[in-house]
C-alpha cells in the first residue's frame, strides 16, 4: 500500500524538477499523475471542440511531450500508480464531442501504458440542473458507449480505467453526479466488466465529493466494497471542493478508515491535495512542512486500515 500525491500545482507552480523532488523529500514513493489540463474547459462549456491538444497527437508526439515528466519521476524514486485524465467529455448540444473524447482517452491510456501507470481515472458524464437535451436513461446510455468504447484500449494497455464519484453545482447549489449513489456505481462498474468479459473498471472513491454531498464515507464505500480500486483523499466543510489536507475539514477520518479496513481495501493510499500546497495559499517554504504533513496523514491511515 504506497502513499502518493497528485502532482498537480506542485510542478506546476515549482516546475517538474523542484515539484517531484519535495515530494520525494516528503516520503511519498508513488504520483497520482495529473494529465488533465490538456484543453480550456471554458471552451468545452461554449460548445467548443478543442482545436489543438497534445492527446490528438501521434503517440510518438505525446511520449515527447510527457517524457520530462516521466524522467524526473524515476530521478527521484517516484512512479505515476494512478492518472487522471482530461475532462468533462460531454459538451452541452454537441454529441459529437464525446467521441471526440473517447480518441482523447485512448490515448491517454496508451501513455499510461508506456509510463508503467495501471490506472486511469475517467469522469463520467454527469447532467448539469439547467440541461434538459438529455434523459437519465440517455445519459446512462451515453456514459456506457463512452467508458465501452475504451474497452480494447484498456486491454491492449492493461491500464484499469476508473470512473469517480462526482457532483455538478447549479447557482451554488452542490448536486448529485454521476456515481455518487452508490448503488448507481455499482451498475456501471458491473455491467462494463461484463460487458469486457474481465475486470477492466473500477472505482476512485472521492472523500471530499462525498463530503459536498454529505454522504457519509463508511456506508459508501462499504457498499460499493472491493469495486474501489484508487482513492483521492481530501478534505472540506461541506461547502467547497477545497481539495485541503485531512484534518483541515469536517471529514470523519476514523470512519474512513474503518470502512476500508471492513472491505479489505489494499490498494494505494493516493492524497488529492493539490490546493493545500498551493502558492496562491501558503508561502514556498511551507510547502515541503505541509508535504510531510501530508504524509504523516498517509502513514496514520495505513496503519489503521492494516493493523
């Protein structure tokens, strides 16, 4: 059960080189590897289908493009367990643009496969309030031509694919999304796997969604049980995705982790922190004390779901 942290702002505000070092420095031995600032998601709301992106590239040209990425990893005893992909994959009145995502995805999974990462976390498509161009049923149907066209991909790559459980916003109003009903998450994950005749999906189970939407984080994942195959661990108030550190929160942490330890849970213990490491929140040299707080945090629950 490796500790890891999501990239994101990391490297970014600190560049590849600085980022994954402070979080080798931290003890973190494996990246949840953020892939998913390829395009403008405003454009994406507008209707848009993104003109240039790396992920409609040959995939010699996408190698190129995330190997310094992937080298400085290994230079500092890092690995990408987990990744996330682009999203949304559905733009309002433009049925097109999912399958424009569907060769998004297919490549993204075959960069996963030459980085060594077994898993890709996919948002589902998820209706806003204000759109009323698709049924649940259609949207049920649209979510499974999307994830069922992966299927070959996903095994040419042996790269698991992941659907989250996620939540939409309407005039600050935090609503259910895609899979953030349990039992909803078990029909998708069940009838793909049947539908790829083996075990190509699974779920990343989101702390901080099920907090929004204040479901409680045993009853969930005790429910949906060995399905879970990753995790994004952060906290909030139940009011923001503020994508914070356990403890900064209201997240029952005990409960979590009883959860897990109930279903057996062995996979990694992977922390979607990005904002409490911040620039636009702390100073830089608080960054790497916040790193190890982070993952003390990680060491505390592996503990706990182990022992």
């Amino acid at each position: 059960m490796e500790i890891s942290v999501q990239n994101a702002n990391l490297t970014y505000d600190l560049g590849i080189e600085q980022g994954f070092e402070l979080i080798a420095k931290a003890g973190f031995t494996a990246i949840d590897w953020c892939l998913d600032k390829a395009w403008d998601r405003k454009d994406i709301k507008a209707g848009k289908i993104p003109q240039s992106t790396v992920f409609n590239q040959p995939l010699d040209k996408i190698i190129e493009y995330f190997q310094p990425e992937i080298t400085a990893m290994h230079k500092y005893g890092l690995h990408p367990t987990q990744a996330h992909a682009v999203f949304p994959a559905y733009s309002k009145g433009n049925p097109d643009f999912t399958d424009f995502c569907i060769d998004i995805y297919k490549n993204t999974l075959k960069l996963c496969g030459y980085a060594g990462c077994k898993r890709l976390v996919i948002h589902g498509i998820s209706r806003a309030f204000d759109d009323n161009t698709v049924t649940d049923s259609q949207l049920f149907d649209l979510n499974l031509h999307m994830y069922s066209s992966l299927i070959p991909t996903a095994k040419e790559t042996g790269v698991m694919i992941l659907l989250e459980n996620l939540f939409t916003s309407f005039k600050k109003t935090v609503l259910a999304g895609t899979c953030s009903d349990p039992h909803e998450a078990i029909e998708y994950i069940d009838t793909l796997n049947s539908i790829a005749g083996q075990e190509c999906f699974g779920l990343c189970l989101d702390t901080g969604h099920l907090n929004l939407l204040h479901l409680p984080q045993q009853k969930y994942i005790e429910t949906v049980g060995s399905r879970i195959k990753a995790l994004h661990i952060h906290d909030n108030m139940m009011q923001n995705d503020d994508h914070l550190m356990p403890y900064a929160g209201n997240i029952n942490w005990n409960e979590f982790c009883l959860a897990l330890k109930n279903i057996k849970y062995t996979g990694d213990l992977s922390f979607e922190t990005f904002a409490q490491v911040n620039l636009s929140r702390i100073e830089q040299p608080l960054i790497l004390p916040f790193l190890y707080a982070v993952y003390a945090c990680g060491s505390l629950f592996r503990d706990k779901i182990t022992q």
